[in-house]
C-alpha cells in the first residue's frame, strides 16, 4: 500500500508535460497543474490561434489567463524531494511490446534492466537492487535483458539447463544427465561456453585479421584506381597532343600543297596570259594591214596603185601557229593522284597500327586473369556466336547452315574476287574478331580437320606460309584419325588424348591463353599455349580431304 501510494504521489506532482518533478507548479482552471516554464511555452505557440487550451484535458481559455503560483503544490514538492521521492518515470522508461519487461512490477511495467539466468527472471533497476544486497543473490549469474529465459528450462524435467552434452550436441539438465544422456560425454555449461569461448576467439582472430587483409586489399585497389585514373588521363592529354600535331601538320602540308598549286597556277596562266596578248596584238596589226591591202586592191587608178605599193609595210615574220606546243592538260592530276596516295597509305598505316594501339590500350591489367574453368559449364559462360566469312573461304569449300558450316566440295564454288580470299588452301576465317575470354566448339566429320586461330594479317596466297600453324600469325590443332598435332611457327607437336568428334576451344586473350579440348562426355585439355597475343584473333578451319566438314556449334 505504502508502494502505491508512493507511486499516486508520484504522478500527483509530476508536470504531464515534461514528466519530471513539478517545477513552480501553477494550476490552471480546469484543476490541472504543470510547470510555469512548460504551460508558458505551450501557450508561447498557440498564441497565433488567439485561443489557449489545457495540454490534458483541451479546455479552452479565451483570454489567454494570468498563471498564479499554487504554494500547496509547490510545499508538497519541496516536502517530498527531502524525503527523497522521485518523480514517476518517463514514457520511455516503460516497458512496450518490443521490450523485456521486468517481471516483479505490477500495473504498468518497467522495462528490464537485467535478466537473472539462475531465477529465470528478468528485473528493473529498482527490483535488481537485492541481487546487488544480498550475498546469495550476489551470487546469480545477470545477462542483458532476454525474453528467452524459458528456453533454459529443460522440457522434459522443468529442470535449468546447466549441461551440455557434447555427444549429442545439445543443452542438459543435470537429470538428464543421469537419464537419456547417461554414459555420454557431458560437462558443465560453462566449461562448454570456455571452450567454445576460446574456439570463437580464434574465429574472432580470424575475421579481423582477414578484415585487416581486406581493408588493406582496398586500400590498395584504390590506390590502383587512382593510379589507373592519373595514367588514363596523362595518356589521353598525351594522345590529344599528338594527333592535335598530326592534325596540324596535315593542316600544315595541306595549305602547303594548296599555296604551291597556287603558286604554280598563277605562274603558268601568266605565262599563257602573255602570249595570249602577243597573238592579239598581231592579229590586230594583221586585220589592220588586211584592210589596207583590200582598199589598195581595189583602186583603179594605176599610178596611185604604183605610187601606194610600196608604202605597205613588209608583213613581220610571224610565229608559225605549229610552233605554239600545249600539253594535254590535265589540271594538275599528278598532285591529285600523289595526295591521293598518300591518304591510301596513312589509312593503311592508322589501319594497322589502330590494332596495335588498340591492344595496348585493353592490355592494361592490373588484376591477376580469374583461372581457367574447370567445368563445361564453367566454359559456356564465356561461349561466343561465330560465323564463317564469306571473304575468305577458299573456293573448294561450301558454305552452309548460316555460314557456321564448311564442306570440302570437289567441285570450285563461284565466289567473287576478294583480297582476303584464301587462294591455295581450303581454309576460312570466322568474321568475328575475337578478344578478351572466349569459348567456342567445333563438330568435325571426315578426315583432316583442323582448328585454329589466326590474325587477319596472315598471308592469303601463296605455299605453307599461308597454312595455319606453318607461320608466327597462326596457332593449328590437327585431328588426325588417331591423333593430334598442334602446329605453330610450323613446329609440329604430337597429342595424345581421347578422340572425340568435337574440339572446344578456349581463348583468354588478355591472358595469352589458348587451350584445346576434347569434348564427349567429359572435357579432356588436349594442348595450351601460353604466349603473349598482339593482335585480335579469328577463328579458322581448314580441311584436307574431299567431304570432310567442320560445324561451328551452337552450345548452351
């Protein structure tokens, strides 16, 4: 009852608004009271609205009222602070749905403080005080508040779990020790948690240092990125700055070549310009003697034709019209044709060395290549769609199955003239270029097969040099009957591995890896090359005997 009356004290003198201690208590005219302070900034803030209420039970004072100190309040106040009351606790201190509320409370609940492991039960602040006081009670083991006290409660005994059972793995009571778990390995549940303690300090070793090592891994692939970014940046200002000169030097030549033609124009229509007024004024002077010639002609009078005749100026010797010589003119063809020839040579030049910058500029690698899959599966990841080029097809092969298929043909195919044609060996190149990590698959029939990878730039006429895996621009692996040969810089390497109607192929360009595979129901590696690769790479088949077919397959 004391404990209860206490509490009414509490909330008597508590300000609803701060929930602390009434402080200069006032006492409106509804009966509630709060402190000077918090009514006073609650009315603060209703003053724009001209009506002031009670924060408690919302009556209304129009106007706005004089706040009188209530000394009974006030008296009580000071009263119970000196018998050392407290005011009651704030909203927060209650336990809600979320928390452990402390089982010794009544009425509205206290949120926990701790929970007892050895009373199962779980206390406020003020009902944990004994636990502190009394020396048996001292002696309980206290944990953060926990809802799942009942779980140590041994289901079967209604006993404190205070076992464990390593040969089965689970919490006991010392009954069931004696009971089902009688002859097991069983000790007490602390000697488990110093055990697993210690197991879990060493996993705790682990994971930190391993965030050490990671933290560390992140620091330095930052540092990398800021180090790809500055040399990506002082490349690109440093490619501006060489093709912003090469532009300036065509510029330069360009205005060069238009200030000599210029110049040379000018020269020669000056000089045509002067011979020009030379025949004009001689074709005056002539029209003019002409016409004195015509009127003498036609005089009747003999002696006044004898007396003029010899007045006539002797024509002048005149340049014959046979000696003026004019070129076939061709308006300067010849610089046109040079400047012409000179563009075909810088576009092959920017063509071929476009290659070579371009895989420089993708060789950057600053992480170690992911390993080789071990699985098909692992392989088809990286599968790729190849065609077979039209282009290069040598015409003793037929095309088909949307030029993923190549047959030997005994007949010659009626393909157009190409450059890139394979002229002397039945052998073609894929159209797709292929870079970075790729995988693809070929299903062979017949004798003679051959699967390779090339550059663009190998030779398209002419003897071995021109078969793939005779030269350096090639890799070839060569299906015999009962074995096969890789081929490279024409050095032949004899295989030995299981036969199999289909070969997958695995190229990690970056890496510099090229692998062969039997494939059947397993994949068994045949050969792989480890090189370094300058240029994109094609896929390419050639084949030897009449009927024999090689099909770029289309795997899922």
């Amino acid at each position: 009852m004391a404990q209860k009356g206490a509490q009414l004290d509490r909330e008597r003198i508590s300000c609803s608004i701060c929930l602390d201690l009434l402080k200069d208590p006032v006492t409106l005219h509804c009966g509630h009271s709060y402190c000077r302070n918090c009514i006073k900034a609650h009315w603060d803030g209703e003053d724009q609205k001209g009506i002031h209420s009670c924060p408690q039970c919302r009556q209304t004072f129009i106007p706005r009222p004089v706040l009188g100190k209530n000394t009974m309040l006030a008296d009580l106040v000071e009263q119970l602070k000196k018998t050392g009351l407290q005011a009651a606790p704030a909203d927060h201190c209650y336990a809600g749905p979320e928390d452990v509320a402390c089982d010794v409370c009544s009425g509205r609940k206290l949120k926990a403080f701790k929970s007892c492991l050895a009373c199962l039960a779980s206390y406020c602040e003020n009902h944990l005080q004994p636990h502190y006081d009394s020396p048996p009670l001292r002696k309980h083991k206290l944990v953060e508040p926990s809802k799942n006290l009942q779980e140590n409660i041994c289901s079967g005994h209604g006993e404190v779990m205070k076992m464990f059972c390593r040969t089965d793995q689970k919490s006991i009571c010392y009954l069931c020790s004696v009971d089902e778990h009688k002859g097991h390995d069983t000790v007490s549940a602390a000697a488990e948690r110093t055990e697993r303690q210690r197991e879990l300090e060493g996993s705790l070793q682990q994971i930190q240092q391993r965030v050490q090592d990671r933290e560390k891994d992140v620091k330095l692939l930052q540092q990398q990125v800021e180090a790809i970014n500055q040399s990506a940046d002082k490349t690109v200002e440093h490619s501006e700055k060489i093709f912003t000169e090469l532009i300036r030097l065509l510029q330069k030549r360009s205005s060069e070549v238009k200030q000599q033609i210029r110049s040379q124009q000018e020269t020669e229509v000056s000089r045509v310009k002067e011979l020009q007024e030379k025949l004009e004024q001689e074709i005056t002077e002539l029209k003019r003697k002409d016409a004195e010639l015509q009127q003498l002609s036609h005089t009747e009078d003999h002696i006044q034709f004898l007396q003029n005749c010899p007045s006539v100026s002797a024509l002048r010797e005149s340049t014959p019209s046979s000696s003026i010589k004019i070129r076939p003119l061709r308006h300067f063809e010849a610089v046109t044709a040079a400047v012409s020839e000179l563009r075909d040579i810088l576009q092959d030049i920017l063509r071929e060395e476009w290659t070579n910058i371009s895989l420089r500029g993708t060789a950057v690698d600053v992480l170690l290549s992911e390993p080789e899959p071990e699985s098909r599966a692992g392989f088809l990841r990286y599968s790729c769609e190849i065609t077979l080029d039209p282009n290069t097809v040598n015409r003793q092969l037929l095309l088909s199955e949307g030029n993923r298929k190549v047959t030997v043909m005994k007949q010659p195919q009626s393909y157009s003239d190409h450059p890139d044609r394979f002229t002397e060996h039945q052998q073609v190149l894929s159209r797709e270029s292929l870079t970075g990590r790729c995988y693809w698959e070929v299903e062979m029939r017949g004798l003679g097969v051959g699967v390779a990878v090339a550059y663009k730039n190998i030779s398209r006429a002419g003897g071995n040099e021109c078969v793939f895996g005779c030269n350096d621009k090639s890799w070839s692996l060569y299906c015999n009957p009962n074995n096969y040969t890789f081929i490279y810089n024409n050095i032949k390497t004899s295989i030995s591995g299981p036969r199999s109607s289909r070969v997958g192929v695995y190229l990690d360009h970056r890496a510099g890896i090229l692998s062969f595979y039997s494939v059947s129901g397993t994949m068994t590696l045949l050969h792989r090359v480890q090189t370094r690769f300058t240029q994109p790479l094609y896929a390419g088949i050639w084949l030897w005997f009449s009927g024999a077919t090689a099909e770029l397959c289309k795997v899922e």
